[in-house]
C-alpha cells in the first residue's frame, strides 16, 4: 500500500489514536500545524486535522459555525473495525494486518455513538471526502430511501474520481427487487458488496442482487480493530473484535481498490476502470452465479497482478468452445473425504470451462 491513497471511511469515525491504526490516519496538515480555532486551509471546516464529525444527531446546535464538530473519534466500534480491515498497519507486530499494511485513512463521522445517522449529515460526509480528495471511499452502512441529492453528491465524486464501496446490506434479500441505498444507486463509480464465509458461502444475511451488487468479499467473522476506551469500559481491553455483516465484506473491496490504486496509478481518477477490474479479476463461484454482477469474491492477489489476465465472461457468444478429455488421477485411494485441484493449461485459450 501507500499513505499517498486517501480512503474516507465514512461511518462512526474511527479510533485515530488506536494503536494498530494510529500511524495510517489521514491528516490534513495544514490543520495539523495550523493554529487551533482557525481553518487553516480554508475548506470551510475548522481544525479539521483527522477528518470530521458530521453527526449532528438530530440536533440543530452550531460549532464553529457548523452542525457537528472537527472530532471523529468513534464512540461506537464500527467505524474503527471497518479502518482496521481497510489499513491497519502491517509488519508492526501487534494486532491485525490491513489489506494495506500502508494508506491514509480519512474518518468522516456521520452516524452517531449510537450507530444512527441523518441523510443530510451523510451528504455533507460524502461532499467533505471529494473536496478532500479521497480516492476511495467505505459506505458501510444502509436503510437510507432514494435521495437525488446523494445520488448528486455521488455523481460528484465519480468526477472527481472517487470509488464508493457501498455494504449490499444484511436483510437476507435481493435489493435489484427492495432496492436499499446507498447501495442500489445505479452509478459506475458505486460498487456493491455481498459477504461470504470463510468457505466461501454466501453469508446467511446477505442482500444479493444480479444487477445491483457487483462483487463477494469476506464479511463472516471478521477479526478488527475496535475502540481502546470502549474495549477498556467493556472491560475486555483488547481493543479488537470479531464482527460478521456486509459492512465488514465492503472494506476488503475498499482496501483492495486502495492496494490497486498504490499497485497501478493508471487506475487513479478511473473509478469505473477500477470496479471494472475487482470484478474482472475476482474468483467465480457457483453459488455467486446470478446472486452477484460479477459471480464472484473478491481476489485481491489478482487484482494488484499486472500480469493477471481477466478470463473472459464464458457467456460470451463470440467464444468458440473445443472439447478435449483430461484424465485426473488422485494420487492414493481416499480414505475420507478429499478435495483435489489440478491446474488445466491450454496455449492459446481464451477461457476455459
Ligand atoms: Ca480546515
């Protein structure tokens, strides 16, 4: 990974001050080095330095002439879980590894200590993480109904070359027929996200849709960073806990598009490139077939490989399709119940079935 990626983890904020995560926090240095009460880099928010708290949780009161405040500390897990999976920091022998040992993350806070966010307050996330420039951004959440003004804000930061990785949501249903946003939103720079287990299941609370989510990930007992305060109040103070949901399985396809973009900075500005590749570069599954755009979970291997080439969509009709025996022999007679695999190698092959 790179700290040169900016991810906005936009949810309940995130622990900044965890020790697995501390070193991967965004800051906007000008804020940081700047005079505390002044908006040093005149973006409209005042000491701003780690992100913001949109959270205004229903109430109408002002500070610094804005509604909520310039601390995203996170007062309820999630936020902080969903950082972890994204960018804790790797190689530091304590905790959990990200899927980028290195990247900025950015806390935008909109849901609240209790886990409940206004849509309103969601805008203002998703406009303060362009203006900032975040490459990608982490929609962990759902339940929303449509609203032109997000889907505008969305649209924004497509042009401005943002991803917005997006939870299909835990309802157990398809949302190509109960549409659920910001998930549903029919935009090339949103990615939808369904949970697997670690056999590769779909999770048993998985919204799927053929047309609406794009890609799998892992999302069933996913092992994080948590809040150190909450885990000390909670009196079990290793701050981390395991989680299952689509908001864990959006954040290994946000942290794999953070990678590829550090990988290949072709893909920079290309948010539809980008989501083009995950689910190119993803592995098929059976049961994923139909349930997802892609068929498949997420392989973040393939993704970052410059020379991995995408098999073709074998519903492709300008495929020309040969049959040819292969004979597979195990090598002993099984005694139990085994899996084999042998690699299959044709020259030439566009695809093989
Ligand atoms: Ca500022």
């Amino acid at each position: 990974g790179s700290r040169k990626i900016v991810v906005a983890v936009i949810d309940t904020g995130i622990d900044y001050s965890h020790p697995d995560l501390r070193s991967n926090i965004w800051t906007n240095t000008a804020e940081l080095n700047g005079a505390s009460g002044v908006d040093d880099d005149g973006n409209g928010f005042t000491d701003d330095i780690y992100g913001y708290d949109f959270s205004s949780d229903g109430r109408t009161e002002l500070h610094y002439g804005q509604l909520g405040d310039a601390d995203p500390m996170d007062g309820y897990g999630h936020g902080t879980h969903v950082a972890g999976t994204i960018g804790a920091v790797g190689n530091n022998a304590q905790g959990v590894a990200g899927i980028n040992w290195q990247v900025s993350l950015m806390a935008v806070k909109f849901l609240s200590d209790a886990g409940f966010g206004a849509a309103s307050d969601e805008y203002r996330s998703i406009r303060y993480a362009t203006k900032m420039k975040a490459m990608v951004a982490n929609a962990s959440y759902g339940g929303g109904a449509r609203s032109q003004l997000i889907e505008h804000a969305l649209r924004e930061a497509g042009a401005a070359g943002m991803l917005f990785v997006a939870a299909a949501g835990n309802d157990g249903s398809d949302i190509d027929q109960f549409p659920s946003y910001p998930a549903a939103y029919a935009l090339d720079n949103v990615m939808t996200v369904a949970a697997t287990d670690s056999r590769d299941r779909l999770a048993w609370f998985s919204n799927i849709g053929a047309k609406s989510v794009h890609l799998a990930a892992p999302g069933f007992g996913i092992i994080s960073t948590y809040p150190v305060k909450l885990a000390k109040e909670e009196g079990n103070i290793d701050p981390y806990r395991t989680f299952s949901g689509t908001s864990m399985a959006a954040p290994h396809v946000a942290g794999a598009a953070a990678l590829a973009l550090a990988a290949d900075s072709s893909f920079i500005g290309k948010p539809a490139a980008l989501r083009t590749r995950l689910m190119a570069t993803a592995d098929r599954l059976p049961n994923l077939n139909g349930r997802v755009v892609s068929g498949g979970r997420l392989n973040v291997a393939n993704a970052v490989d410059p020379t991995y080439v995408a098999q073709p969509d074998l519903n492709d009709p300008t495929l020309v399709w040969t049959e040819e025996a292969v004979d597979f022999r195990t090598p002993r007679f099984p005694t139990e119940r085994v899996d084999y695999a042998w690699p299959i190698r044709k020259p030439g092959a566009r695809a093989i079935r």
